[in-house]
C-alpha cells in the first residue's frame, strides 16, 4: 500500500527533554507510521521568547493517514506528553513539554483554519533546517523550490545550536531484559511497588517486596523522636539488609530479581530523622553494609510529581502516612538525587512519570519497559 512522506520536527524544553522526545517517537511509531530516520539531537536558545533551551530533533515518518488525520494524531500525542496549547495569539511562543510541528506532507501545499503545509516559518529556523539537514539535505520546499541545503544558506536566523548527541534511539517496548537484579525506586506513593510486580510478571523473574518486619523501637521513636531515632533507623537498616542478602544469597541465575526497594532506601530517610552528628555517624555505618552489598544491574528512580505523590498517598488510605506534607516529600526526592549523584558506580535509569499513567495506560507501561530494554 502506498504510504506519504512525512517531514516532522519536535521541541521540548520542559522536564526531562529527552524522554520526552524519545516518547513522542514511540507514540508516532505506534498511531502515525513508520519513523524511517531520525535527526541527530540538538540544543538550541528559545525561538521568540525568552525561556530555557529547546533539544531539538527532526524526522520522517511513512504515514497512511491523510493530512488532517495526522494533525489530530500529533495533537492527541503533544496533550498526552503534557503539552498545553496556548489560548490566544499573545501566548503562542511559550515553554512547553512537547511541540510537533509538520513541515512538509508528500509535495503538497496546504492551507486551512488549522494547518499550513509547508510550514510557513520554517525557513527562518535554523532549530529546523539543521535537523532536517541530517535527513533531508536535498528535500526541495514545493513553494520556495529550495533544497534544505540551500534555505538553511540563507536562513537570517543567528542562533546558535550545540549538538547533544548524534544519534537518538528508536525504542521498542520488550518483554525480556538483559538484566539479572533490578531495583525500582522512588519517592512515597511514585508507584515502586506496581511496576516491580508488573515488571517481574513480564520478564518472568522473582518479585521481591520490602517485609516490613516489626521494629522494636519504633513505638518509641514515635514518643521521643530524638531520643530513639538512631536506634530505629539502624534497626530498618539491619532489616533490610538481611532480607536482601538472602534473597541474593538464593537467587538463580537467568531468573530476573526485581525489587521495589534498595538498601539506599534507608540513608535517605535517615537523612530526615536524625541530627547531624548521629546521621554523620549513620552514613558511615550505613556505606560499610552498602559496599558489601551487590549492587543492581540496573538502578530505577521514578520520579513523580509532589501533588500526584499527594494524591497517591491519600487514594491508599495508610493512617501512619496521613501527617506526610509536600514539603517532606520534596526533601526525601532532594535526598534521593543527592544519593544518585554521589554513587556514579549506579548503572541509574531515571524515569519522569510524572505525565504518565503506566497502571492503566498500556503505551506509557510499553514505553517504560523499552526504556529498559535499550
């Protein structure tokens, strides 16, 4: 079956500017066509406002659908992926998770209330034409009839791009995984513990859980936070150790471990229990278990957004988590990233899920698990 070329070029300049992008080249994959090529990645200053900068990228899609079927496709992805259109002429330059524009479909010129085809700015763009320079240099614009070489020549834009990297990958969601331990980690309610079972069902492996074992001084604690802190936070310690090194102690080989919790899951909130000089202490205590430990293949971190952390832990009605604030919460992510930062040895994949619904939305779980996969 006949099929129409496609040129797309996509932005983002909000979060995690990659992952974006890598997801919206999943999305297109699965409701446009066939990405055929992808651009190197590029960075570039914001183009008519004043706002952080843009990474960059250009593509061609093999597409059966017409013009306006595209349209609404690319539009359902951008909301997908967080994107909020602007309302009125004065906000059409702003920041944005994810911006897709068309900028040529076949040889066809195009113009409606919606769209305009070849996109009528690309020419002044040079965070257009040099992407599309990797993958369409001879591509001649039906209106101008330039090629991309010869527009991006007379381009007046003097913007400056730096190259992020040459070549982005196409992803593809996978049931297997090289990996033979991985930890699922994250902040209070960012859904550790329904990826890991999810993920431990698919890739056939063994799912371990956090027991959460009966601590003998954490009635106390409750009573004099001070005073028993330190008691309590190495008794988690103890715990958690013990359990993870029977477990790994066990494990067999090319059964994927997959767990909802990391030793490290004890410095981090140790950090917001104790004072300095018992956490100084702690953090030394804690590294002595740490470098005896084997480490996971792969280092998961999702990251969630602070309200829908609040939602989460309100859904699941846990009395002892009711006294926990936003401000708490963003204390224990800053924690987790300073722990990330420190460790480099951390094979760490770091997801932003904070657009996502991966319980209940298939392509958002499909999109994680070739995240994993690449």
């Amino acid at each position: 079956m006949a099929y129409h070329i496609l040129y797309l070029s996509l932005g983002s300049n909000l979060g995690n500017r990659e992952q974006y992008l890598q997801h919206a080249l999943f999305l297109l994959t699965r409701s446009v066509g066939e990405v055929a090529k992808v651009s190197s990645l590029y960075e570039s200053p914001a183009w008519g406002f004043s706002s952080t900068p843009f990474y960059n990228i250009c593509v061609e899609v093999h597409t059966q659908f017409s013009l306006e079927e595209v349209l609404c496709k690319i539009h359902t992805i951008e909301r997908h992926l967080g994107r909020v259109r602007a309302t009125s002429s004065s906000q059409e330059y702003q920041a944005r998770t994810l911006d897709i524009d068309i900028l040529y479909y076949d040889d066809i010129v195009a113009q409606t209330n919606q769209l305009c085809v070849p996109h009528p700015k690309m020419t002044f763009r040079k965070f257009v034409l040099i992407p599309l320079m990797d993958i369409a240099p001879q591509y001649m614009h039906p209106i101008q009839k330039k090629t991309t070489e010869e527009l991006l020549k007379s381009c007046p834009d003097a913007a400056e791009l730096s190259l992020v990297r040459k070549k982005i990958s196409l992803l593809n969601p996978s049931y297997a995984t090289q990996y033979q331990y991985i930890t699922v980690e994250g902040n209070i309610g960012a859904g550790k513990t329904s990826l890991a079972t999810r993920l431990a069902g698919d890739f056939s492996g063994k799912l371990l859980l956090e027991e959460f074992l009966s601590n003998p001084f954490l009635e106390d604690f409750y009573k004099e936070p001070q005073r028993f802190a330190l008691a309590t936070e190495l008794n988690f310690l103890k715990d958690r150790y013990k359990q993870l090194q029977k477990v790994l102690a066990n494990k067999k080989e090319k059964i994927p471990l997959i767990a909802d919790y990391a030793l490290s899951k004890s410095l981090i909130f140790a950090s917001e229990t104790l004072g300095a000089k018992e956490y100084t202490l702690y953090e030394e205590i804690f590294y002595l278990f740490f470098e005896r430990m084997e480490k996971p293949d792969l280092y998961i971190y999702l990251h969630q957004n602070t309200n829908i952390l609040l939602q989460n832990i309100q859904k699941r009605g846990r009395s002892f988590e009711t006294p926990i604030s936003k401000e708490y919460l963003e204390r224990i992510e800053r924690s987790y990233l300073s722990f990330l930062k420190k460790n480099t040895s951390l094979n760490i994949l770091v997801i932003d899920v904070s657009y996502m619904d991966f319980v209940n939305n298939e392509d958002d779980y499909q999109f994680i698990t070739a995240l994993i996969a690449k």
